[in-house]
C-alpha cells in the first residue's frame, strides 16, 4: 500500500465526492418548498470551512428572508439581464431564451459578499489581490457540492450591477457581492449542463487545458488514456 492509500476515504465514500462533482448542476428551475434551519446551518458552515488565502476568510453571507427586497434583488437581475442580451449582438435572442435565474422560486436566496477590510490582509495577496475572490468561490464550491449531497439545487447568479446591489443589501465601504445564490428543493437536476443541454456551449476537452512544462505544449498525461468520463 502506497503512502496515500492509507490516508484515502473508503471506495464508498470516495465514489461519494466524485458523485457530488460530476452531479452538481447550475440550477435555474426550483420547486419552492422550505430549507430545516439545521440543514441551512449545515450547508453554511460546509461553506465556511472552504479554505482561503492566509486564512483570511472574505466571506460573508447575507440570507435574503424579505420578500419586498428578494423582489427587487429580481428587478436588477432582470435589468443586467436585457443589457447583457444586447450587448451579445448576433446571440441576442438565443440568449433572451434562457432560464438564467429562479431568485422568485427557490426556497432561499442568499448574497454573498466580499468582507470589507480586505486590505488589510496581505499574506497570499500581496501580488496577487485577487485571492480574496479566488477564497471566497471556494466556499461557494462548498456549499454547492453539500447542497446537492443533501439533495438540494443551486444556482450561482452574477447578473446584476454590484452597486445596485451593494445599496440594496446596505454593503459598509469596501464590501462587495459577488454572487446571488438561490437554493432549494428542485423537481429533477439536469442530467448535463443547462448551458449545455440548451447548446448554449459544450465543456471542453481536459486535453485541451493541461500542458507540461509551458503554455500550450500538450501535456504527456493524455498520450495513452481516455478522457474523464465526467460531463
């Protein structure tokens, strides 16, 4: 047995994680319905246990539980929604066809923000200040992939002005949103990618993202095997 072997999860739970990475989807279609609080607490503190650049910790979750402001949260998105449509030009009406958000129909609508105060942090990000943002997308990651082992759908929607949206949510300076997630029960998950499904656009090949050694060379793990078979 290989040094790592002996440190692995159980073939069970080990085919566990790989299911809740390859079933989770970008939900758009909800079925209403209520989150237990415990359950809730659950998938939040999943999120918070994501890892972060020197262990800053940049995110903060705002549960929208207002209906007037969940209402207006809405009207942004759907001003962000017919700019972003015109701005695609020839895919204007394609795009106008898609289901790009369910903040009226899923069971929570949660922000989630950038903390204000983050230059203070410099460990990680001295170079590279983005790192709060990069920290901050892998509680998201957390959240969907508990999310969807507890059997619940989530969609991560980013259409929407930041100011508009910092105003409405009453953001400090220096605070900024960054996603709109909505979450809940849903009727079924996509068997593939909505944007897929709707060819909207198609994964592409892991081949065509890995190199060795610089940009752009082909990278030698790929001479003799088969693509991952996740969709």
């Amino acid at each position: 047995m290989s040094a790592h072997e002996g440190q692995a999860f159980n073939e069970s739970e080990t085919q566990a994680v790989y299911r809740a990475i390859r079933e989770r989807r970008d939900m758009r279609h909800f079925a209403g319905g209520e989150i237990a609080p415990e359950l809730l607490r659950r998938l939040l503190d999943a999120a918070h246990h994501a890892p972060s650049v020197g262990f800053m910790q940049p995110w903060r979750f705002i549960r929208i539980r207002d209906r007037v402001l969940r209402q207006r949260l809405h009207v942004t998105v759907e001003q962000e929604r017919v700019l972003t449509a015109r701005a695609l030009g020839q895919r204007t009406e394609e795009f106008m066809r898609l289901k790009v958000e369910g903040l009226l129909d899923a069971a929570e609508l949660i922000a989630v923000t950038l903390a204000n105060g983050r230059e203070q942090h410099v460990f990680g990000r001295r170079t590279l200040p983005q790192m709060d943002l990069a920290s901050a997308a892998c509680a998201i990651q957390n959240l969907w992939l508990a999310a969807r082992a507890e059997g619940l759908g989530m969609g991560w929607v980013s259409l929407f002005d930041p100011v508009e949206v910092a105003a409405l949510l009453k953001l400090p300076e220096g605070a900024e949103p960054i996603a709109l997630l909505c979450l809940g029960p849903v009727h079924d998950f996509y068997d593939e990618p909505m944007l897929q499904r709707d060819r909207w656009a198609r994964r592409a090949p892991l081949s065509c993202m890995v190199f060795d050694d610089q940009w752009g060379t082909p990278s030698a793990l790929f001479d003799d095997a088969n693509e991952p078979t996740f969709l």
